[in-house]
C-alpha cells in the first residue's frame, strides 16, 4: 500500500498520523480508505491521461474509422467531447511545460523541444495539487528534467513517480532502465513514494505496459486521501533514437496483424488501440466501489508525427486539419479531449459536444478548481467545467514555438487565427545566433497570415489582406503575451546541450571577448579630448 502524502503537516503531525494508520487493523488500503471517501465527497480522484503524439483524428468519437478505440467511444458517449481543444504547443516538452505550469507558450518557461528544462522555482500543478491534500503521481514520461535533480518530477511535486524523466530517453519503448520513486529495491508490484529516484533495469521490457501496470497497482492500492494522477504515456510515439526516420515498436499488432497495410501503419494502429485497453483498465477500476468518486481526462500533447514510415493522411489523423506535429497550424495543436466523471459534485453531461475554443492552460485550471483551488491570477487558464461558465468570446488562446525551422507564434480569439513567425526581442536573436539555441521562432510564414475557423478549419485562404485591423489586434496580443526567456535560462540550455564542440564554444568565446572590449572601448573614447579626437584623427 501506498504511503499516503499528508501536504502540509508537521514533522511531529506526521509521526502522529503514521502511528494512528499503523493501529488500524490490517485489513487492506480498499477498507481503510472506504469512509474518507464519504466524509471527503467533495473533492474527488483525478487521472489525466496525455497521449504522446496522438492526432485530432485518429479516436473513434473524432472521426477514425481504420483505428478501433471502443474505450474511448464509450467514455465520450457517457461523457462530455471537446471539439476545439488545443495542447500547449506543437511538440512535446513546452506543450507538457504549459500544462504542467498553467502558463500560455509565451510565459512557460520551456518553449523549444530540445536542450530545456523546468526551473527548479517554477510552481508546477503537482505542487499546487499536493498543497490542496492531494496525494500525486505520474506514471510514464516526465520530461521536464533530469532525475536526482531540482528539476525531476519528485523536486517538482510528485510524491509518486515510474517512468522517464529525461525527454530523450522517453524515445526508447524497449529501454534498459526506468526511474522509480522511493528510493528502494524495487519490487515489481506496488509503487513507493519519496525521493531519490531509483534506477531500475527493466532489461528490454515494452516500458508503455510496465508503466501502465504500475499505474494500475497505484489506483488500486489507493490511499485515503484523494490522489491526482498524471499518466503520461508515450503512445504512440516513434523512437526517433533510430537511424532515419526513425521506428515504431510495439509489442504485437493487435488486430492489424492481418491488414494489408504497411508494417507502419499496422504498428501505429495497433499502439492507439493499446492505448485504449490500457485505459479500459482505468476507466473499470474507477467505476468499483472501492474507490473515491473520480474524475478521467483523456488528450494528447500535439499533433501525429507522420514519420516512422507512418502515413497519417491514410488515418486521416489530423481530421483534415492543416499541418502536423511541430506546426501552429491546427493539425500541429488541435487535439483531442474527452472528460467523464462520476462525482456526484462534478457533473459531466453525457455524449455532450462543447465547441467552445479551450487549451492546456485550461486544463491546469479546471484540475485545480476540481480540487477547491482559487485559480492563482497569474496562470493563463479558466475552469472548462464550470457548471456557470460563460466564455469571454473575445478571449485569447496563445501560442509561440521556438525551432529552427517550425518555430513562430499563433493567436485565436473566436473563430479568427493568426499564424507568423519571428517573434523575438533583439537580444534573444543575438544570443540564439551566439549559442545556436532555439530562442526565438525562425519559422515560417514570416508574414501573419490569418484565417476564419468557422468556415475554413483546414487553413486553406489567409484573409490577412482583408482584415488588417484582426491581424494588428492578434499582433498586439502576441506582443503583450509575449514574455522574454530568462539570461539564465538560455544559458541552462547551452549548458545541457547535446554535441557541444570547440566550434561552440570558440564562437561564444570570441562573443564574449567582443563585447568586453566593446564595452571597455566607449568609456575610452568619452574621456578623449575633442583636440585629441582630432588630433589622433590626423595620424
């Protein structure tokens, strides 16, 4: 059984409160916890489930017919589907990093996939869930850090932790070795809480299924208290750690093994059907008598990848949006989100479709408003299940993405979309250019083009030309949301980036030397005499 997280309490409270659990009679976590949950009603479970890589199109309830998601086409049937959710960015950290931090892409402080990391004095979700009593957990890919370190996902308010930490190694479905709390011997069945993180050898194992296995033995050795669970699985994304275009693996092909499709395209259906019996498991062990009242939330963090050999124009997983993974453009955000609940204060109208235009800040406020959190002012999000929400049809949905060749920003407010690049202060140019950093978005289209959603979801006429007045309103909201990186930051990221050579670091050097002796230079000439000015001008 779990140890329960008791947020907030004394040392001496603590010890207390372990000596009172250690006389109840040893009757199993299901009848200990049974009468917290009457008494605490109120607040209830939450599991948010974040695919990786998984497009607008490619669920059941969104359109496929090629994939097979009974799961989840029952959950949305008794649950409510969200039409016009976008993740936090089109690829994965920086998406994650805003989910995780409630900020928009232009605050979040990671916003390029690569060479980033969470800071460690960020406020992440995790810890405001546990500040709220709350016991937390990710099972899969954390992403935002290294393990042992400020930045690992038990620094950042997981009391519970098996998976990845680093996004790199997150590539790897047949890893040596995952990462466990508790830093114990680890037994295979149920998870332990506490830091350090443990390296374990996992030998070659299909990490998504132990990853899910260690999730299920979480819920169903639930503690007392509520608990929110992050699961973060990494299906159905390509290790791109291969050579190339890098591979699919997966563990069997499920019911595609006799399709007349690619090897690919058979993998990538097999893993999203994966996905969905993993969240059967989930969903059934919600549903038992054993445990609290719980809330499930079904997404994934950007747009399909398309590479692996994989043809998403076959899946039509992008829905017919324009655009893909690492794009602004809706194929590269929009995703799928599905809530059901079976709290009695939390009610989620069945088989309901909400329009309404919401993003991963959102995500972030609607978990801690479930939890009875005042959503702090500064995160960019509003509480999507509010029985008396009422949207400011004017508000505005913000994105900005760094990459050499992706990068740029995206506004919508109501069915308008601006979508350009090259949004950056001069300093971060410099700087980007100095350390070959993804600082500022270098993509394209330079110009902003703008479309009407409402009538062109697929972003195919740019109306820019005929309505300069939204394109300069959407730049004005690009400029104010945009907040600059931190120096420190930046210079985090050259530190932990991969393939530094002397190359690198003789140009940063020749940067530096450059700007001392430009700096020492101008106090030089002020002090010279006009005369001599003159003077040394003749010789």
């Amino acid at each position: 059984m779990p140890e329960p997280k008791i947020a907030g309490w004394s040392r001496k409270g603590r010890v207390l409160a372990g000596l009172a659990l250690a006389l109840l009679p040893f009757c199993g976590p299901h009848a200990q916890g049974q009468p917290a949950r009457a008494a605490a009603a109120v607040h209830p479970n939450i599991i948010l489930i974040v695919a990786d890589d998984l497009g607008y199109g490619d669920l059941g309830p969104y359109g496929q017919h090629r994939i097979m998601t009974p799961t989840i086409d029952r959950m949305a049937a008794s649950g409510t589907m969200f039409t016009n959710f976008y993740a936090g960015s089109p690829a994965c950290a920086p998406s994650r990093c805003t989910l995780l931090t409630g900020k928009n892409g232009g605050s979040c402080p990671i916003r390029t996939n690569f060479h980033a990391t969470l800071p460690g004095d960020e406020v992440t979700l995790g810890e405001r869930m546990q500040a709220a009593g709350y016991t937390t957990a990710i099972f899969g890919k954390w992403g935002q850090g290294n393990a042992n370190t400020p930045r690992d996902s038990l620094h950042q308010g997981f009391a519970y932790s098996f998976g990845y930490q680093d996004q790199l190694s997150a590539h790897l479905s047949y890893p040596g070795f995952l990462w466990a709390s508790g830093g114990q011997a680890f037994t295979g069945s149920i998870p332990r809480s506490g830091a350090p993180l443990r390296r374990i050898d996992v030998n070659g194992a299909y990490a998504p299924d132990l990853i899910h296995d260690q999730a299920m033995a979480f819920i169903n050795n639930a503690p007392a208290e509520p608990f929110f669970l992050y699961y973060a699985t990494t299906i159905p994304h390509a290790n791109n750690e291969e050579e190339g275009d890098g591979i699919l693996e997966s563990p069997d092909l499920g019911p595609y093994a006799d399709r007349d499709w690619t090897l690919p395209n058979r993998t990538y259906a097999a893993l999203i059907t994966r996905l969905d019996d993993h969240i059967r498991e989930i969903w059934e062990a919600a549903q038992t008598d054993t445990i609290r009242p719980t809330v499930i939330i079904v997404t994934a963090d950007n747009g399909p990848h398309g590479i692996a050999g994989v043809d998403i124009g076959f899946f039509d997983s992008t829905g017919g949006l324009r655009g893909s993974k690492y794009s602004l453009h809706e194929g590269g955000i929009r995703v799928p989100l599905i809530v059901w609940s079976n709290a009695p204060n939390v009610p989620v109208p069945a088989a309901k479709v909400d329009d309404r235009p919401t993003y991963f800040p959102d995500l972030t406020a609607t978990t801690l408003a479930l939890a009875g959190v005042a959503i702090p002012a500064e995160l960019s999000g509003i509480d999507i299940l509010a029985t008396d929400r009422t949207d400011d049809p004017e508000r505005p949905l913000y994105w900005e993405f760094h990459a050499k060749a992706h990068g740029g920003w995206a506004v919508r407010t109501g069915p308008w979309k601006t979508v350009s690049s090259e949004m950056s202060d001069g300093w971060e140019r410099l700087l980007s250019r100095i350390l070959r950093l993804d600082l500022v978005g270098r993509g394209t289209p330079a110009e902003p083009q703008l479309y009407n959603l409402a009538t062109d979801p697929g972003e195919t006429v740019d109306l820019a030309g005929e309505h300069p007045e939204i394109v300069a309103r959407h730049l004005a909201i690009a400029r104010e949301q945009h907040v600059s990186p931190r120096v420190a930051d930046a210079l985090d990221m050259f530190r932990r980036r991969e393939g530094i050579n002397k190359y690198h670091l003789m140009r940063f050097g020749a940067a530096v030397a450059a700007l001392v002796v430009l700096l020492a230079f101008v106090p030089i000439r002020r002090r010279i005499p006009r005369h001599k000015k003159k003077s040394l001008a003749k010789d």
